[in-house]
C-alpha cells in the first residue's frame, strides 16, 4: 500500500472517530459502560476482518503491548470525559502527536523532520484555539488522565514499529480488554431504549468497529508522525457535528482555530507528496 493510501485510510479513520462525541451525547449511561459496549461490538468486527482477510493472529509480547496502549487510550478518555470538560480531554489527548515525535527521537532513534515540528506545533495551537472558550476548568485528576490517554494513542501510532507488534490484533486485543474493563458497569444499566441502543451501535460499529479497520490498515504503511497529525481533523470534527446536529454554538474563535488545524494538515501533506515525489525521481536518475 502506498504512503498516500494509507494516509487516507487513518483520515477515513478520524472522520469515524468524530462521530463519538455527537453519539455519546445522546447515550444516558455510564461513561465506562458505553467503552464496554462499543469496544465488545469492535472487538468482534476486528476479529471478524482478520477472519476474512486470513490475517494470522498471533500473541507476541510486541502485541500484548500495543493492546494494552490501546485499551488505555479508549478507557482513560472515558473517565477523563467524567472528571473533566470534554474540551480538556481532547485537547490533552491531542498531545499525542508531540509524544510520538519524542518517541521517534529518543526511543527508535529516528530525528523528527523540522515539517513534522512545525505542522505539530502550528496544529495544535489550532485546536487550543478551538477549545479556549471552555478551558481552564475541570478536574486536576481528569486532566492527567487524559494526558495519559494522549500517552497511550501516541503508541497506537507505533504499534507497527513495535518489535513483534500486529496492529490489527493488538486493537482486537486492547478493544476485548477495555470491553472487560467496563462490563460490571455495563451490566447495571437500565435504560435500553431504541435511541440509545442505535447510538450504542453506531458507537461500535462504525466508531470503532470500521474506524479500527481503516486505521490498522492504514498505520502499517504511514509514517506514524503524519498519520497522528492527519488525525488533528477528529478534534475538530468531534463538537461540530455536535454543533450541526444539536444546534450547539461554535464561537467565530473555534471556528478560526478549526480552519488552521484543517488546512495545516492539507498543506504539510501536499508538501510531503512532493517530497516523496521529488525523492522517487531523483532515486530513478541515479
């Protein structure tokens, strides 16, 4: 699969992630039980794609990691979105790509591109701009987890470097364990209504389920700096869908902020195909 394709893959991806925010709004459970239900239906999805396409599923150390990192991304962002405003859990787990920067640098080696540097800082100073109305408030303790949960989705990026790693097994994995996690919560619900139940499906099945489908396949082959930055546009997407569907007000601010984070990410990979572009034909004269 080529870069391009695959980039494109975890952009379909983000789009899907986005619509969370707009389905757990309507959804009156615990925010734990909702991870439950969501990640049990992907888990299946997951399992049911590997079957299809005869993908081996292996249980290496490398793919034990990487699911812990993805059940810590999903679960600590459910509590954190209990504890917190919803504008400080995104945007703290939004660090994500400056931790996959560091973790390229300092623990694979690999020095980040001064492009990658620059679209980093320029996009998340976007999504600050987007949220800055709402910051400032929320709970300490919810804030920290939702730095973690940023920790942890950076390594979602990299679970194709980890040594050993499978990242289609690994979000299997990590969505059965976060499936788990939330259970006993899930089990003491009530209300199982048509509207909650088909936003509790949609959350699984198209949230996750196909989201995790496109973004497995897809951070195989894209470089894990450009696939985090690509997903700067599920932050965005996230409350204005919200704001479309249930008439809540995004301030000319957001709006502006939205805009950079958009274009941003536009521009740094129209840049990286001409560099890719301009590399493939310097290596065809040599």
């Amino acid at each position: 699969m080529s870069s391009k394709k695959s980039l494109l893959f975890v952009f379909i991806a983000a789009v899907l992630f986005s619509i969370g925010g707009l389905c757990v709004k309507v959804i009156p459970w615990n925010a734990l039980s909702i991870n439950s239900f969501r990640s049990i239906i992907s888990a299946l999805m997951l399992f049911a794609f590997a079957k299809l396409t005869r993908h081996k599923l292996k249980l290496t150390p490398g793919v034990f990691a990487g699911a812990c990192a993805m059940c810590a991304t999903t679960t600590l962002y459910a509590m954190a979105n209990k504890l917190t405003t919803a504008a400080n859990t995104i945007l703290l787990q939004f660090s994500a790509p400056v931790f996959v920067i560091l973790f390229m640098w300092f623990i694979f080696k690999e020095r980040p591109k001064r492009l990658d540097v620059v679209t980093c800082l320029i996009v998340f100073g976007g999504i600050a701009c987007f949220f800055l109305d709402s910051l400032g408030s929320g709970n300490m303790l919810g804030n920290f987890l939702a730095l973690l949960s940023g920790v942890g989705y950076a390594w979602v990026f990299l679970l194709g470097k980890i040594p050993g790693g499978d990242p289609l097994f690994s979000a299997m994995l990590g969505q059965a364990m976060g499936g788990l996690i939330g259970l006993p919560w899930l089990v003491r619900e009530t209300r199982f209504d048509a509207v909650t139940m088909t936003a509790a499906i949609i959350l699984g099945v198209f949230q996750l389920g196909f989201a995790y489908i496109f973004f497995t396949s897809g951070i195989r082959y894209a470089p894990p700096v450009s696939a985090s930055l690509m997903t700067g546009i599920e932050p965005i997407l996230n409350p204005v869908l919200v704001a479309i569907v249930l008439g809540e007000r995004i301030s000319p601010l957001a709006l502006a902020g939205g805009a950079v984070v958009f274009v941003s990410i536009m521009v740094y990979n129209v840049i990286g195909a001409r560099a890719d572009k301009r590399d493939l034909s310097q290596g065809e004269n040599v």
